[in-house]
C-alpha cells in the first residue's frame, strides 16, 4: 500500500505546494508511482502539475462529498510524471457540505483507500489553515511534511500544530507521525535563519530532513508554465534540492519497511 504523507503547516506561503509539486515530480523521476491530491481550494498544486483547474469535470469537491468515484477524478498530466487528484473553488463548497455529513472526518481517507494499492506515495497539499479539509489530509496520512521557513515566528506557529497532530493521533489516526520538517526558502546569508534552523535541530533532531531548499527563482517560475521544476529547469538548484529530498524520503521510507519485515520475522 502506498505511504500517505500530508504536506501542512497553517502557516500560509511557506512552501507547502512548491514542496507537494516537486517532490512528486522528484519521487516519479526515481520511479515511484505517486498521486498527489490537491486538497487547497486555491488549487495551486493542480495548477503547478499542468492540470486546468477551471475545467474540472470531477475534483475532491465530488470525492468528499459523494458525488463521484476517485477513479473517475484522477488525472494523469502526461509532462509531470505523477498522478493527480485536482482540486478547485469548489472544495471550498465540499468543506461546508462536510459538517452535516456522517464520517466527516474521514471521507478522504475512505476515498483513498481505494486505490492506494496502485501508489508507493500518495502526497497530499494542504489549505493555510487547520480546517475540516485538514483534518481529512491528516486523518488519511501516515505522515506528516511541514515545510516551514527559519524566521521567527515559525516555532510559534509550529507548537499549534504539534498540539493539533498529537489531538488528532489521540483520537481519529493513532498511527499519525511527524514524517520530517522540511527547511525552505533556506538562505544562509541570514543570520535568523542560521539561528531558527539550529533551535529546529536541537528541538526536533532527526526528524528534521538535512536537506535544505534554497531559495531559488526557478521554482516560482515553472508553475505558470505548469510544471515541475525538473522539467523546467532540471540543472537548477531548487531541481537539484528536491532530488535531494526524494532521496531523504525513499530511504526513511526502506528505513521503516525493514523494520517492519524485521519484526515480522522475529515474531
Ligand atoms: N524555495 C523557493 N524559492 C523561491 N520561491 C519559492 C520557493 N518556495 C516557494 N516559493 C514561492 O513562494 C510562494 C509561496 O510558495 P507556496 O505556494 O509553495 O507556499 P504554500 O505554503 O503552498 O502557500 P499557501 O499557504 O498559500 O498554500 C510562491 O510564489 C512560490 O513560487
Ligand atoms: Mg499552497
């Protein structure tokens, strides 16, 4: 079964869709057969991926609420490699028909459990804000990816969040854990930065990803063409950093399933 791994932080503009987009791209470029949903109504990640958003036949408006089978809604943009599950203005209408509805919480998980056989990772993008929509990304994922910037006020946007994720392991998803925190926009040349970046270290440890995002103008520019940077610029170094990343995860990714053949055996 494919690893679901949820992409959030409520902090808005942090580089939650550049990292969805490009680390699908990066992951598919190593093989891994990858679906990445697109759960912001701003619909950026189905944007970025070459998708129209504004000629959606079926999107995650019509999976959360009943109205359409995942397997119609899934597209497969043949430029950028993966799989997508695009979303529009109108999850903004799915997030309000959500409250009267029974399994409101768990309507994307039940969703993508129906196919998550065909993937190795399935990466959800996440609105700013800790909603019913994010509730769902985090009550189907396994893990969690929070990309965030080292400035100053990060670490107090983060402690919501680690309040919210541990609510939500507590009840709705036991199995829910911080997959990596992710450093972007990462410019060395300020001294905040360095410093934010060493509090992130000796607060979190391993689970934050050594990979670093540099800030780098290649990754804005190839999504108003509609692609991921690899295939805008694969040299550059925003390309060459989300490799970097693809890799980081594939091996925490074997890490966890060696582990778990290992206690198979012993058992
Ligand atoms: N490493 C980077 N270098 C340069 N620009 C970047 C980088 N990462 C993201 N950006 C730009 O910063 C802006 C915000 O990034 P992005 O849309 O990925 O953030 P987000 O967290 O998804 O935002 P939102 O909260 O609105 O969904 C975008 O214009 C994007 O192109
Ligand atoms: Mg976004």
């Amino acid at each position: 079964m494919g690893k679901i791994l949820a992409v959030t932080n409520q902090k808005g503009g942090v580089g939650k869709t550049t990292s969805c987009i490009n680390l699908a791209a990066s992951l598919a470029a190593t093989k891994r057969r990858v679906l990445l949903v697109d759960m912001d109504p701003q619909g950026n990640a189905t944007t970025g991926s070459g998708v129209d958003k504004h000629e959606l036949e079926r999107s995650v408006y019509h999976v959360l609420t009943g109205q359409g089978s995942i397997h119609d809604a899934i597209q497969k943009p043949e430029e950028s490699g993966y799989d997508v599950l695009p979303g529009n203005a109108d999850t903004t209408a799915a997030e309000v028909e959500l409250m009267t509805m029974e399994g409101k919480e768990t309507r994307l998980r039940d969703a993508l459990a129906e196919v998550a056989d065909r993937y190795d990772f399935i990466l959800i993008d996440c609105p700013p804000s800790l909603n019913m929509l994010t509730l769902n990304a985090l009550a189907a994922a396994e893990g969690v990816i929070i990309p965030m910037q080292c400035e100053y006020y990060a670490l107090e946007g983060l402690t919501a969040l680690m309040e919210t994720i541990t609510g939500i392991r507590q009840t709705i998803n036991p199995r829910l854990h911080i997959e990596g925190l992710l450093r972007t926009m990462y410019d060395p040349r300020i001294g905040l930065t360095n410093e934010v970046s060493r509090q992130l270290i000796s607060h979190f440890g391993e689970q934050v990803y050594r990979t670093v995002i540099p800030r780098n103008v290649r990754l804005a520019e190839a999504p108003s063409h509609g692609v991921p940077v690899l295939n805008y610029d694969k040299n550059s170094r925003g390309a060459i950093a989300y490799l970097a990343l693809a890799g980081e995860v594939v091996r925490r990714q074997d890490k966890v399933k060696g582990l778990n053949t290992e206690r198979k055996t012993a058992s």
